[in-house]
C-alpha cells in the first residue's frame, strides 16, 4: 500500500483523521527545512506499506488547527490515531527517526 496525501485544512482535518493513522506535517512550505522534512515524513511513511494518511498543513492557511494544537515551533509533526494526538515530533528529524515513530503507532493500530 502507499500513502494516501492530503492537504489538510481547518474543514476537513476532524474528518480525514477520525480514524486510522494520521501524520500531520505543521509548517511553512516556504521554509527549506520545513519542506525537507516533509519530504523525509513521506519517504519514510511510504517504506511502511500500511495504510498511512500523510498531509501537510500550511500554518499561515491553518491558524485555527495551529492554535488548537499548540504548534509554537515548526516544522511539528502531529501523529494522530482515531482523531486523537498520540505523539508530536518538533524540530527536524532524520528519516530512520521517523521510521521508528511510525511503526511504533502502527503496532497500536493493527
């Protein structure tokens, strides 16, 4: 299976993460290290072959979600399992990093 991507947005993220595994990547898609480690989180959710949604969320676009989730910094990463926030990653992370905070979550889903 690959990634299913998704621009997350204040109108649809309840909904895309009511259920299943959820990688949200909080940043700004004009900063090189946001867009880096973007890149990284889908490398690294595409070498888990289970079912991942995987979006970014714009802050500037998002003001609500940024407020409602506390994003101080970027780039954050939210993981969320049934609509609910099981682990936030801040600051840059190498991909065998996100490798292992994947597959830890994926063990808890299925």
């Amino acid at each position: 299976m690959s990634v299913q991507k998704i621009e997350f947005n204040d109108a649809n993220f309840d909904a895309e993460t009511r259920e299943g595994l959820s990688v949200v990547c909080f940043g700004d898609p004009r900063d090189i290290e946001c867009r880096k480690e973007a890149a990284l989180v889908e490398k690294a959710a595409n070498t888990m072959a289970e079912r991942i949604k995987l979006g970014n969320c714009d802050i500037e676009n998002c003001p609500t979600l940024a407020e409602r989730f506390r994003v101080t910094s970027i780039p954050t990463i939210l993981i969320i399992k049934d609509g609910k926030e099981v682990e936030r990653l801040t600051g840059f992370r190498h991909e065998k990093a996100l490798i292992k905070h994947l597959k830890k979550h994926l063990r808890m889903v299925f």
